[in-house]
C-alpha cells in the first residue's frame, strides 16, 4: 500500500507541499461484471450523476452519486493511534467520512471501520450527519479527532461516521470520501478538511491539485502544485459559483463545429465523477458524431475504429482541451468498448477523471480559481 508524504524545500518547514498517492483500484462496475450482477444492479440502482449537485438538496443535505465507475482513492488516517482508511478524494462534495463500528450495513462490514474507543484524540460531538446518494444515504454522526492527510496532522477535525450506508458501497474500493468542495454546501455544516488545513496553517498556498494518470504515479498535492506532473502554461479560470469548482465552458466541438455547449454553459471540475457527464441532447449528438450505437442501455463503439475516432474539444478561456479516442473510450472485459461521455439530465456538465487524467487540475481558494494545464 503507498503511503502519503510530504515534499519539503531545505529553507523551511512552512515550504511544504503534502502529497497523498492515488491508488487506481478495482471500480464497482468491474466487481460487479465480474460477478454476473451488473446487469440487475444498473436497473436495480440507476446511475444519477447528477445527484449531489442537485440543488433542491442544497441545504441541510449533500447528495452524492452511485457512481460504479470510481477508481482512485488515497490513503488517510484518523486518531490516536492511527486508523488507516481508503478514501476518495472528491472536489464534488465536502465531507469528510468513513465506516464506523456502529455500522452494520453489508457495506461497512467489507470496509474498515473507525473505532472513537479506540483514540485516545477522538471528542464526542453527536450531531446528526445524512447524506443522500443517488440510490440511497449515508446517515451517521459527526465527531472530532486528529486527521492525518500526507503526513501532516489536522487536529480536531469533524467528520462522520457512518450508521447506514447505500448498498452500492458494498462494491466500492475506498471505504469513504474526503469532500474538497466548499464548505457552504457541507452536510450539516462541518468544517472540510481543506478548510481546516488553510486554518491551522499547514498548507504554504491555499491551493491543491490533483494528478490523475491511467495506470501509476496518481497524486493529490496540497499547498501547492508539482510540476513534474504537468506541462505549462497553466489556464486560470476564475469560478462562476464558489459551492462546487464550477466555471463556465465556451463550447465543445469535433473537427471544428460545435457540437454541444453552444453559446456558453456551466462544467463542474469534479475528481468525485468518473465520467464526463451532459445534457441528453448535447451527449447524444457528441457519440452519434464519434460513432457510439446504444446496446442494451450502454454506449457502444467497435473497438477496431478507436484510432479513427475524430477527437473532442472543450473550449474553456479561450483554449483548446482535447480529449482523443483513446481518452473517452472506455475498454472493458464484459462488455467491449464504452464511450466516456453520459447524459447528466441537468444543464451543467461534470467534467470527471476521463477528462482529468489529460489535463492536470489546480484547485485555488486563495483565488477562486481552477487552473488547468496538460498533464505529462
């Protein structure tokens, strides 16, 4: 298992950057094929991808989606002594939470399971904590302990643990998710952790970036960016809302015409989504254009006509963001190949880690800003 580290300068402690690796582990999706099951669990429990940024539960509530598809996690520790976790890092949410030993759901028992008896930093606090998913809930308990993200030690941090959790965590890698959204929309008004990092001074920059890459090397950096990741220049795009890291797109087009996105629409950069997600209208003229033919509920393309597949641009600030063929077609062992590219049923677009493994992300709160630069 690799564990986080931190990066320091030789001047002075304060010149940190706190990384944590990203694991790409096994998705619930390929579990599931594996198993025979897939097919019952997609008609049983619907994929909503849109479920968390859904504003009728913008308060009180933060939804968060069933997504099968979710492959990198990192790990954390929570307590005194350490209790290790495997959590995914998500820009999409802000919560902090993990499986607790008052959780007797099929999907806390195959995860590890915080214990507060068990550390001796851990404080009560026993508000109530529901976070609603596309296809069911977490629901817990907030309390506080001594968080530890790369190395680095976040004291009395609030975070949930889980009593009931959706079944569809059964068949997910990480056993939680470290929200990196805002804290406006975090269930019950706990701190995120980011949040707690720029208070208690532990990060040199009030940034984070995060770099994805399809096989090894996956990292989420805090207070800072590692250039050894990206190629610049680096694209600043100033957020048009500071809940989610949400800008706005110009448009999207294939071999030069626009083919969705037309005059302008809202994406959310979000490292919690695996795919990139659309309007129904917007998505079906992007895979009818690259060839996709609908079986059995799935997006399908011959294998054999990736490599003359036309590529896909995002227009964001004025620059290009190219994806290719062989980043949004997805090669599976059950079901040939899938496109990267789901309708959303909303407005907004998601931009998720089809998108992020090309384009190395930085996530500025000192600005409200995302940059964008490709990745290496």
């Amino acid at each position: 298992m690799k564990w986080a580290f931190v990066v320091c300068a030789m001047v002075a402690l304060s010149e940190c950057l706190v990384q944590v690796p990203l694991e790409r582990g096994q998705t619930a999706r390929e579990l599931l094929e594996e198993q025979g099951l897939w097919e019952e669990y997609k008609l049983k429990y619907p994929y909503n991808p849109m479920a968390k940024f859904d504003d009728r539960f913008a308060v009180g509530t933060q939804p968060m989606t069933n997504d099968a598809n979710l492959a990198y996690y990192g790990v954390i520790s929570i307590g005194t002594p350490p209790q290790n976790f495997k959590v995914i890092f998500d820009t999409g949410s802000s919560n902090l939470w993990v499986p607790s030993v008052y959780c007797s759901s099929p999907a806390c028992n195959n995860h590890a399971k915080y214990d507060p008896a068990a550390s001796s930093t851990y404080r009560q606090d026993g508000s109530p904590l529901d976070i609603l998913y596309g296809t069911g809930s977490m629901t817990g308990i907030l309390g506080y302990d001594t968080v530890m993200v790369g190395g680095i030690a976040v004291k009395n941090q609030i975070f949930g643990l889980s009593k009931t959790e959706g079944p569809f965590m059964e068949y997910i890698h990480a056993d939680g998710f470290l929200g990196l959204a805002y804290p406006s929309i975090s269930a019950s008004g706990a701190t995120p952790v980011f949040d707690n990092m720029m208070k208690q001074g532990l990060v040199n920059e009030d940034v984070f970036s995060v770099y994805l890459n399809a096989h090894k090397g996956s990292v989420v950096t805090f207070g800072g960016t590692d250039p050894n990741h990206y190629i610049a220049p680096i694209t600043w795009i100033p957020l048009s809302s500071q809940r989610f890291w949400q800008i706005t797109m110009d448009s999207i087009t294939i071999n030069g015409q626009v083919v969705a996105c037309s005059g302008g629409c809202q994406a959310i950069v979000d490292t919690g989504t695996s795919l990139v997600i659309g309007p129904q209208s917007d998505i079906d003229n992007i895979n009818s254009l690259v060839g996709v033919t609908v079986k059995n509920g799935e997006y399908t393309v011959s294998c054999n006509d990736i490599p003359q597949m036309p590529d896909v641009t995002f227009h964001i600030q004025g620059k290009e963001f190219t994806l290719p063929s062989s980043a949004f077609i997805r090669q599976t062992k059950h079901y040939g190949c899938l496109t990267g590219f789901d309708r959303g049923g909303h407005s907004e677009w998601l931009l998720g880690d089809i998108f992020l493994r090309q384009f190395y992300s930085i996530y500025s709160r000192a600005q409200n800003m995302v940059g964008l630069a490709k990745a290496k």
